[in-house]
C-alpha cells in the first residue's frame, strides 16, 4: 500500500420507493474481496467535493444533475486493503433522489470495468436481511434517514 491521504465523494442515491443504488465491487486487496458501495469515487486536481460529486455519479450511472446539494454526512478511514494507493482517505456523502433506472457502464474507467462486479437497487429490507458486506458499515443508518426525500428531476442528457 502507497502512503497518502484520498479525498472522496460518495452518492446515497435513491430512486422513488426509496431504494439505494449499489455496486458490488473488488476492493483493492490481493483477496478479492467484493463489497456493495453507493457511486462515488477520487476528488480530482481543481475539483471541490460536489464537482467530484456531480462527475462520479455520471460517470458510473450516466445520471446527469446539476447540483448534488450539501453533503449530509463525513467519513474519516484507515484503508486495511493491501493494494490500495493510500492508507487514509475523507469522504463526504451526498443524497439524490432520483427515478428508477438502469445504470450506464459507458462512462467507467478501464480500472471500474474490472473491478465492479454488479449493480443493483436495494430496498431497505434487503439491506437489512443481507449478510452480503457492504460499506459504509453505517449505511442502514444513513438508508433509514435520507430514503424518503421528494424525487428530484433528472436533466437531459
């Protein structure tokens, strides 16, 4: 592992039955171990959060919005994984409500065609009832709370 600090967005995006987008990816770790995450990713050079934000979300969805509003939520890590390019990263979490759809791979890196495995929506139930791994280890928490904002309109493309 490189030592270095990342800064990240995540979206909680949520479609109109308050369901929660994931993908199921490989967590940089020479075990393969695969976990369920919401869209996000790097700030890069120049960026501030929501810009990272607003690009993560299309490029792993091809969801287009204008503005993901405040970030509801930080969370301070020490990455365990042994192949990861830093050891600790801040994300901040955004929420999007949305419509249901089917995300677009169009947008994802050579590094994301490898590494996401799948993509669902998931109901509050199912993550409840799911001994699948998913991270944050807080997200039922941040489900329950963020789930049931108005929809808000997609742009056009």
């Amino acid at each position: 592992m490189t030592v270095g600090h990342r800064l990240t967005s995540r979206i909680l995006l949520f479609d109109e039955t308050g369901s929660i987008l994931l993908f199921l990816t490989t967590a940089p770790d020479t075990s393969g171990f695969a976990r369920w995450v919401t869209p996000g990713g790097g700030v890069d050079p120049g960026e501030n959060h929501g810009d990272a934000a607003i690009r993560e979300l299309f490029e792993e969805t091809g969801l287009v919005i204008a503005d993901p509003g405040q970030p509801v939520w930080h969370l301070d890590f020490v990455v365990e994984w042994d192949n990861a390019d830093h050891d600790t990263g801040h994300a901040e979490y955004y929420v999007v409500h949305t419509t249901r759809f089917e995300p677009s791979s169009a947008g994802w890196t050579d590094d994301e065609k490898v590494d996401t495995l799948d993509s669902r929506w998931w109901s509050l139930d199912e993550l409840r009832a799911t001994g699948e791994p998913f991270e944050p280890a807080q997200l039922l928490e941040l489900v329950e709370r963020h789930r049931d904002a108005p929809p808000q309109p997609k742009e056009p493309e």
